[in-house]
C-alpha cells in the first residue's frame, strides 16, 4: 500500500535504528544484518541512520563487510564519549577510511551539570566535530530549558530529548514535552527524540520485550511528530498536550494534502518543512514495530 503523502512527508528517513541498544539490545552482527535488510524492503523510504557508539564503529564496518553490504551507503549517528578532541579525529579517520560505504554525519551526546556548564561544553564540543557532523544535545526535561536550549542554538547544534525507556520512572509527561517542543520553536532549534517511540500512537504497552514485561504509558511517534509540526505553526502548549495524549487514531485523518486531528490542519508542504528543519527523527531499537502498526492502521 502506498503511504498517503503526507505520512511520508512526515516520516520520510524518520526512524534511526537503534538495534544495539535495549530493550532489542541485540549483537552488531545481527543489528547490522537486518539494517541491511530493512534497505530493502518497501518501507526503506522511511529508515533513517544506523545509531551506535563512536567506540563500535570498526565494528560495524567489518560486520557491514562480513555479511555482504558493501555496496550499500550508510549514514551512521554516533554516541560521542568524554573526549572530544580525540572523537572528532576518530570520526575524520573514520570517515576517510570508508568513502562511498558509511559516513558518520551525525553525533549525539549527553552532558551533565549546570546550564553554564553545558554551554561551554557545546561550544567546545561543536569545534572539535567536522563541520558536516550534525551535533545533537540530549538535554533535561525538568525545569526550565531556555538556558539548555540557547547554548545549542548559539552554537548552531540540535536539542534531542528522552521520551521514554525500560522503566517508567524515565518518562516524561506531556506537558514536559509540550514545553521542550516550544523552547525549540523559540529557540529556532531543531530535535530529535529516542526512546519510548515504538508505536505510532500513544497508549500502554509492555516496557520490553520479556514474557511478563511490565507496561507503562508510551508516546506515539505520530502523536510527537504532528505536535511538532503544529507548535511550529504556533499551536498552544495546552493543545500540544492534548495531542501529545490522543491515543484515539481516529481523531486523526492522514491524506495526501494534509493532515487532521481535531479541528487542527497541518498542510503536506508544513509537513515537509518541519520534518526538514525541526522534527529531524527518532531513535528506535525496532523498525519492525513501527511498520508493522503502521500496516495495521492502513496507514502502509
């Protein structure tokens, strides 16, 4: 089934795959095995990078090798260490030793501390990274984000926030997201999310994938992505929440000119541009679950 467009403007490279990481927490080969496979399957328009710590990278390029994918071109985000002088030349050698097959040209990092420590921290991180590496900062939820969030944007960088993870405790509520969507609005800051986003809309699933596994509230990655594009449009935080929280798909109408939830209306051509300049993707250890509801809605 074809996508309507604008579904697909809304998730066209959207879903970073992050196999090696819980709850999927698989070995490299077989993450890198079945990112192979996902390039070519119908739904490939919608896989984004392969997500990994900058210390694995030889690793997945001799597993890349290994099973048979060299000729495929990969994009690769990687998690940064403590040192950003010697992760900026690692991703240079990196990236010179692997023209045409992967290139790192994203990069995440978690910094801790004050709001001033963090700003010297960006600034200094982002001069030790290529310039074509995009440079995400996973900041708090709590509190107030302006001055997590100016940092970033002085130094040209994006914001990435934590919507979820293997223990409840870890969510953030709506109205914490809400107000990090509408900090980076303000801010001119683009995002991207990880965590918590298996599903397309929000409700209570199981927190891993053990037999027994507790189950908690999760975000739905339709539900964060059309709350982005309409508080890029100006949209109150109270109706952020509000659909934040929807977990009825039916209040949602998905065609190819637009998008509807409600009394709201998110044209295909605002689709694109808030995909492109401010809700970039999400990380996920699954793209099999995020198709497969997608199919089961008919939305694939």
């Amino acid at each position: 089934m074809t996508p309507p467009a604008s579904l697909h403007a809304l998730l066209a490279g959207a879903i970073d795959y992050a196999g090696l990481f819980p709850p999927a927490t698989l070995d490299m080969r077989d993450a890198v095995a079945r990112y192979a496979d996902y390039r070519g399957t119908a739904e490939a328009w919608a896989l984004g990078r392969f997500v990994l710590p900058l210390s694995r990278v030889d690793e997945l390029a001799a597993a890349k090798h290994e099973i048979g994918a060299q000729s495929q071109s990969w994009r690769l985000s990687v998690l940064l260490g403590d040192n950003a002088a010697v992760d900026g030349a690692r991703i240079r050698a990196f990236n010179a030793a692997h023209p045409g097959s992967v290139l790192i040209d994203s990069a995440e990092v978690k910094l801790g501390g004050t709001a001033s420590d963090v700003r010297r921290s960006v600034a200094h991180i982002a001069e030790q990274l290529p310039p074509s590496v995009r440079l995400f900062i996973e900041v708090p939820v709590t509190g107030d984000l302006a001055p997590f969030i100016a940092p970033i944007a002085l130094a040209n960088a994006c914001a990435k926030i934590r919507t979820g993870g293997v223990t409840e405790d870890v969510f953030p509520n709506a109205e914490q997201v809400a107000q990090f969507l509408v900090c980076c609005v303000e801010h001119d800051v683009c995002f991207k999310a990880t965590a918590g986003l298996h599903h397309p809309w929000r409700g209570r699933y199981p927190l891993t994938y053990e037999a027994e596994a507790p189950t908690a509230p999760m975000f739905g990655f339709l539900n964060l992505f059309v709350a982005a594009a309409l508080a890029r449009g100006g949209a109150s935080t109270d109706d952020l929440v509000a659909l934040l929280q929807a977990e009825r798909g039916s209040e949602f109408r998905f065609g190819d000119e637009d998008i509807r939830w409600r009394n709201s209306r998110v044209t295909r051509q605002e689709l694109l541009e808030s995909h492109a300049t401010f809700a970039l993707s999400f990380g996920s250890c699954s793209f099999e679950e995020p198709v497969y509801d997608l199919r089961r809605l008919a939305l694939l």
